[in-house]
C-alpha cells in the first residue's frame, strides 16, 4: 500500500481571483492540521525523534521481531473469510495494518461509559474509565484490558513503533506511546474502524 492511499491529499480548490491566481492556490496548497501531522510522522518522526522532540517509543521487553508471523490466535480465518466478515474499511486497518484519518471515527468523540471492543473478534480491549483525549484525533487509551491486546516491533514508514494488535483474532489496532498521562504513562493510540463501543448497562 502507498502513503498516497492512506492519505491522499486534498484537492486543491481552483484561484478565485484572477488579479490573484498565486496567492490563492499557496493558500489552498497549505497543509490541514491533519495533513501537517501526518507529513511530520512519515518524513520527520525519525528526525524528530533524534533530537528529541518527540517521545521516546514503548518497546515492551516482550516484543519480538516478526513475532506476529509466527503467532496463532484463537480466532483465525484465511484472508477471503476476513474480507467477507469486515467492512472495507474494517480489513483495511485489522487485517492490512492501516491507519484511519485523524478525526474520522465517531469513537473518538464516545464518552459514555462502557467497553471497547475488537470489531474482528468481539474481544473487550479497553474500558471507557481509561479513555482519555489525547487530542490526535484517534481514540486514546492509557491502558488496556487484561491479557486484551500484544504488541510487535513495527519498523514501517521509516520509524520504529510499538504495533499493538488483539490477543485473540491478531487483528491490528494501532499503536502504544510512552507519552500517556499517569498512572501508567502510556498512550493506546487506536483506530476506531478497529474496535465496536458497547455502552454499560444501566
Ligand atoms: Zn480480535
């Protein structure tokens, strides 16, 4: 998969002004938040990371290069069964590793209290009481549940992450930080696409 298709940008809006044709295509050229962030990850995240300016990445003891291949699950079903179960949008990201636009998932916005859970295999992953806004535009957690999600070493777009992905059908969520707020410290930055909100009975 490209970067392009993960993020493709934005079409530029044609110059309003005849008497200003320069002006008002730099205008429309210049980067949304979204875009900013994420030309930051792709080609300055290693950079950044030398000189410090960003936090420095979770690498649990137990992640394993390439552990995922290697790696069964108690929910396992070939590719064509996955495509069949999930939305486009569901395999994209659980089965392919990709990531959702900032902003884009309802459940970032969810603030009632209940579980949030594996949209591959139902698992409970995260509980609402850890939610917290992290303000990247992706639902942010500073835990997950017991034994709920595992972690490999994820060394695309030229940056070295921690992958966090269900224990139990494999499918991918997104990624773990170590700039969370206490007690843990962690951030779980996931795609919502990845994960279905179950509201607690009242
Ligand atoms: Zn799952």
């Amino acid at each position: 998969m490209r970067l392009s298709d993960l993020y493709p940008p934005k079409p530029r809006k044609p110059a309003t002004s005849a008497t200003q044709p320069a002006r008002a295509v730099a205008a429309s050229a210049a980067p949304t938040p979204a875009r900013r962030l994420f030309l930051l990850s792709a080609t300055a995240a290693a950079a950044a990371v030398a000189a410090g300016l960003v936090p420095r990445l979770v690498r649990p003891a137990v992640a394993a290069e390439g552990a995922n291949a290697t790696e069964h699950f108690e929910v396992a079903f070939s590719d064509a069964e996955w495509r069949k179960r999930l939305s486009a949008g569901q395999y994209e990201i659980l089965r392919q590793e990709g990531t959702e636009r900032p902003y884009s998932s309802p459940l970032n916005d969810e603030h009632r209290a209940g579980t949030f859970a594996c949209a591959g295999c139902a698992q409970p992953l995260f509980s609402s009481r850890t939610k917290f806004d992290s303000h990247t535009g992706w639902p942010s957690f500073w835990t997950p549940l017991d034994k709920a999600v595992g972690t490999h070493t994820d060394r695309s777009f030229g940056m070295v992450r921690t992958e966090v992905h269900c224990s139990r059908c494999g499918g991918h969520l997104g990624h773990v930080f170590d700039d969370g707020p206490k007690p843990t410290g962690l951030r779980y930055c996931m795609n919502g696409l990845a994960m279905t909100f179950h509201p607690q009975a009242a």
